[in-house]
C-alpha cells in the first residue's frame, strides 16, 4: 500500500516526461514503437475535423500514353497522335515532344482537339512514330515569330486525404487488486501508479502504434458500413504500409538479403520521382541485420575501409546506423513492434510486414502559398477544453476522487488521432 505522503500520479499527464514516464513504468526500449518515434520527432498536431485533407502540388511535367501505333506516310508529314489521357500531359499547341524510335526524332504540336495531337516533325526529312501504350512527354515549347501567346495548362493540386480514429481501453482494479502499486520518486517528490493500470496503458498506445502502422482507412462517423456491434459509426484511419504500398515505391528484394543492386533500383526509382535526400529507414529485425551485413561486407569500399570498425580497447563496433550512398543519405533505427512475436512476426504473418521503410526527413510544400510542413506527422483531435490525444478517466470507489461507493477503480484511456502522410509518392518500402 502506498503511504499517505505518495501522491497519484496521472499517465496521460507525464506521458510527454520521458524520465518519469521510464521509471513508473519501466519501459526498456523507448523506440518501441512507430507512435514513440512520431512523438519522440515532436511530430504531432492538432486537427479539428475528423476527417483531414492536404493538397500538394503535381509535378509541372506529366507523361502522355499513345493510343494506337502511328507512323507518318513520309518523311515531313505531321500525324495525328492520339493519347489515352490527353487531359494527364501537359501538352499545349507549341509543345515539343519525341516519338518512340530508338534514335527518336522532336515533332512539333500544331493543333489539339481533344485527345488527338496533330504533331509535325521538326527535321522535314524525317519520319515520325509513334507507337501503342508508349509513354511520351512533352519537354519544351516553340513559338513562331509574331505569334500569340502560347496557352497555358494550370497544374492541378493532389489531395491527400486521411482520418482519425477512436482507440479505447480500460481496466477495472478491485480494493484488493489495488494494493498492487508502482511507487516512484521524481524530482524529490513521491508519486504512485496501480499496476493494472500500467499494463493497460502500454497495451493502449501498442494498439496505437500498430494501427498508424498497419491500419486501411475505412468507414465514416458520418455513417456507412462499417459499425461496431451496437450500430455505431466506426472509423479508421490509413497506415504507413498503405500509403507506401498505394502511392509510394514497393520494392520486393531481388534475393533472400539486402544487396547493393536493390540500392541502385530504389535510388532510381527515387530519383525519377525527385525524391528528397535524406530518409530515416525504420526496420524489422531480419533487415536491420541485412543492412549491417551488406555494408559491413563492403571491406573494399574506401568510404568504409577505415571507418567501418569502431576499435577501442576490446570493443568492436559492427553496426552501421548512417550511411550515405548514391548521393542520399540513410539513418537507420530497428522498429521493435515489426518483430512483436504474437502480432508481425509469427509463422503465417504476412511476408510484407517484414519490411524497411524508407520515411523522408525533409518537409513538403502543402499548397500553393509555399507553406512547408513535415512529411509525416501524427494528427489528433482537440477542442472545447477536450484533449483527445490521451484521455485518461478513474471512476469508483477506490479512484483519487471517489465518483461512487463501489469498491473498485476503473482507468479507462481514449485517444482520438490518426496518421497523416504527405508526398506518399517518395517513400519507399524494401521487403
């Protein structure tokens, strides 16, 4: 039983001290989790709607696709180029663009009408083609003397839209269960926490954690399908793993380990999507270790040659945390709950779940007023002196304020929040 002078000490209200927070619960690895990282990255912030969106600006350059293989009927002719999705380029009358033969030739677009491009060479003596599902881009314009103006094509905003979701538990501690109590001091000053409590609320912020993670955005508070077993509207939000896997770069291993050829596809890809030039690369176990063995491996490479053992007395240093390689540059952290044994990491789990994201560090233009804002953030709600990003509520006999006579105490946390990604596209997953 704690002693008269310890007082109870809140969860949700040192939840943001760490040092208090690791003793009173004993957490070993504070990384445990995504939520931890995203907190620990100060990268949270409030939304007032359930429902968030943000708009970021497309690229000023889009591909067309040819529908139909076309070939001019000799060398100077113009021909009508007929594109899947006339409204996804960029093409305007004056555009320039390349045709589809191995030494291509530049055609000049003269009319639009629609899907249809009449498009005619720029060397009259050659001959112009172009050819079915091949993607063409129009890189540059030419005017003619004294022309107009050439009519401009107004880039549309992405959007990029998630939600938050509800996550609740709760625990019910009876009088003699209560004595059952975590006594700490901090700051010279004594406080105490129930124990139930504390497994609860570490089971709390793990459904957290694993549901930015994991989750499919889904369901509506507005109504729908999707209800709980009382017919309420649920909600959920959309994971990291979605985002990457819907928008971002999926890349499978070319064999059982990491190897320096799936680095030169990934920055390839990256590169083509002008991808930013630092990441934090979160991984499971089996690729953490595949990291370390791929780069300890390179004894040869004299950017590692001298710098790749850490010797100091008997201590030899294998690991490799930072890395920069084809001019990007790499910090990687093991992420824990992908190898929590009864929830990722099992026999029949899915072979994705083991996997290295790769998260941008940089921050993203979110609208055309040039606004910048992190890549990757937590959002949750608040309002009307509500704090809805932990909520911790005792009720019963045996809470601090006794709410009723029953002789019980029962914690009860909700949070309401959701993940936001921005820039999808230039994220990647290795696995």
């Amino acid at each position: 039983m704690a002693r008269y002078d310890y007082e109870y000490v809140s969860s949700v209200s040192f939840l943001q001290q760490r040092d208090i927070l690791n003793e009173a619960l004993d957490i070993q690895e504070v990384e445990w989790n995504f939520l931890d990282f995203l907190e620990l990255m100060n990268r949270d912030v409030v939304t007032v709607q359930p429902m968030y969106h943000a708009f970021v600006n497309e690229d000023v350059y889009a591909l067309g696709t040819v529908s139909g293989t076309i070939a001019a009927a000799g060398a100077g002719q113009s021909v009508v180029l007929t594109l899947t999705d006339a409204a996804a380029s960029t093409a305007t009358i004056g555009s320039l663009v390349f045709d589809n033969e191995a030494t291509p030739k530049i055609g000049l677009v003269t009319v639009i009408s629609g899907n249809d491009l009449t498009v005619k060479p720029v060397d009259p003596t050659t001959v112009l083609s172009f050819t079915d599902t091949k993607q063409v881009s129009f890189y540059s314009v030419a005017a003619g003397e004294g022309s107009d103006t050439i009519a401009g094509k107004r880039t549309k905003l992405t959007p990029y839209t998630n939600q938050v979701q509800i996550f609740k538990n709760s625990v019910r501690i009876t009088d003699i269960q209560d004595v059952s109590k975590i006594e700490v001091e901090f700051n010279g000053k004594n406080y105490y926490m129930i124990k139930g409590q504390n497994d609860t609320l570490l089971k709390f912020r793990s459904d957290i954690a694993f549901g930015l993670l994991l989750n499919h955005k889904n369901g509506s508070f507005n109504g729908g399908a999707l209800t709980d077993a009382d017919g309420n509207p649920v909600q959920i939000t959309g994971g990291l793993d979605e985002y990457v896997t819907d928008r971002g770069v999926v890349q499978p291993l070319g064999g059982s380990a990491v190897t320096i050829d799936d680095f030169r596809a990934l920055t390839r890809t990256l590169d083509l999507r002008r991808a930013p030039r630092e990441y934090l690369v979160l991984a499971s176990s089996n690729k953490n270790i595949d990291l370390d063995d791929l780069f300890n491996a390179m004894s040869t490479t004299p950017v590692l040659e001298n710098a790749r053992f850490s010797v100091d007395g008997n201590n030899i240093d294998l690991g490799v945390d930072d890395w920069k390689i084809y001019n990007r540059i790499f910090h990687k952290k093991w992420l824990p709950m992908l190898d929590a044994q009864n929830v990722t990491n099992f026999t029949d789990a899915p072979a994705s779940w083991d996997a290295a994201y790769f998260l941008p560090m940089n921050q993203i233009k979110t609208d055309v007023s040039g606004n910048t804002v992190d890549r990757f953030r937590l959002r949750y709600m608040a309002g009307n002196g509500v704090d809805l990003k932990y909520r911790e509520t005792l009720t019963g006999n045996m809470a601090p304020v006794p709410t009723n006579s029953s002789s019980y105490l029962e914690v009860a946390y909700e949070a309401v929040m959701g993940l936001e990604i921005l820039g999808a596209e230039q994220f990647a997953k290795m696995y």
